[in-house]
C-alpha cells in the first residue's frame, strides 16, 4: 500500500510538471502588470521567456523595442520580482531568444513554421506579437492548437492549408 502511495504521489508530480508548459497565466497576476504592459500589447504569461530575457527586458524599458515604455521605479521592481518569479524554466526556454522576443525564440518559430508570411501582415493579425489574433484564450495563456482560430483576411488556399 505504501509502495502504491508513494508511486501514484511520484506520478502525480511528474504530470502536474509536465502540463505546466509555462504558457498558462499566473493565478496571481499584478493589477500593474495587465494595466502597463497589456495596454500595447498581450500581457505575455511570464513563462514564455526564461529569467535573463525578463531582466534585460525590465531594465530596458526606455527603449523597449522602439518605444519608450518607462514605469515608475516602484511598478519596475515589483512587476520584475514577478517576472523573475514565474519565468520559464523548462526546456523550451532553456535558450534565451534574439532579442529577448518571444517571436524570435526557436520553440515559436517551430510552432509557427507553417504560417505564410503574409499572415502576419494582414489587418486582422498585423504581427507575430499579436497572439490573440489566432488564439482566442491567448490573454489566459491558453495556445492550444485544437481551438485556434482562422485569422480574417486569409484567401481559399491559405485557410485550406491552415487546416491541415
């Protein structure tokens, strides 16, 4: 019975950590978090970059990615502690992308190797950045391909393939 308990503890583990893929939100998200960041673009779950990205992230944020997106140094280091908290740690973001974009990293290009280029142009989409365009539950880190959505604007052939 013992031998029973500890398995079953044992397996039990090894699913919960396998279905944290570090894309789901935080249960407890900063108030300051989805007000700043989400206000330009999807509060990203923070387990989509590994810790080093987030810190080069929140300490450049005057030039951030083009933008002056400065916070007042309280928000900075509160939204950084979570950050650094809850970001990946798993395999698929063991590498830190160019540029710290998480369009850049090598687990979201493999996962979007069949998108056309011109996908990511349309109106509807604009960019890769734009999670939201295509996953429905991208604001609750919910990127599962079974419930994607075909982005407006694709012609015959294009939603064609996106089916296969």
């Amino acid at each position: 019975m013992k031998t029973t308990l500890v398995l079953v503890a044992l397996l039990a583990t090894a699913f919960s950590a396998h279905a944290d893929s570090g894309r789901a939100m935080p249960a407890q998200v900063p108030k300051a978090y989805t007000q700043e960041c989400a206000a330009c673009h999807l509060a990203y779950p923070p387990g989509m970059l590994p810790a080093a990205s987030w810190r080069r992230v929140m300490t450049g944020l005057e030039n951030h990615y083009g933008t002056d997106a400065s916070l007042d140094p309280a928000v900075v280091t509160q939204l950084a502690s979570w950050l650094q908290t809850h970001a990946g740690t798993y395999k698929r973001v063991s590498t830190e992308p160019p540029q710290d974009r998480i369009t850049r990293s090598a687990w979201f290009e493999r996962k979007h190797r069949k998108v056309y280029a011109a996908v990511w142009q349309l109106p509807s989409v604009k960019s890769a950045a734009n999670c939201a365009a295509c996953h429905g539950g991208a604001d609750q880190g919910d990127f599962d391909d079974d419930r994607l959505r075909i982005p407006a604007g694709l012609s015959a052939r294009q939603q064609a393939a996106w089916r296969d």
